[in-house]
C-alpha cells in the first residue's frame, strides 16, 4: 500500500471514529468534554477489537459515571 492510500485509510478511520463519537454524545445527550473522552478511550481499550457496536456497549455501561 503506497504512503498515500495509507495516508487516505487513517484518515477514513479516523473520520469514523469522530462519528462514532458524536453519535454517542447526542444519544446520551452529554458534552464532548475530557469525562466524555476519558471514558470513550475506556470503551475504545476494551471493545475495539469487536468493533463499533461492542464499543458503545461499553461506553453505555460507563455512561452513568459521566452523568453523575
């Protein structure tokens, strides 16, 4: 894979991932702040493997220490 199309792939993924994100924040209803990234990185560490789904399992899980 040439450096470009590598270039081109990461930035897809990482479009992807700030997607991810914002619809968790409008689901929730919660402010991208450093509890919100704090905790996506959690649900990132423990369900990325699994993919996007697996992940928002977990962060739905964590969700509660945000809110509080």
């Amino acid at each position: 894979m040439s450096s470009e199309r590598l270039k081109e792939y990461w930035a897809h993924q990482a479009a992807l991932i700030e997607e991810e994100k914002a619809k968790l924040a409008i689901k929730h209803k919660i402010p991208r702040d450093e509890k919100f990234e704090k905790a996506w990185r959690i649900a990132w560490d423990q369900g990325h493997s699994s993919g996007f789904s697996e992940v928002e399992i977990v962060f739905d899980e964590l969700i509660d220490l945000i809110k509080t």
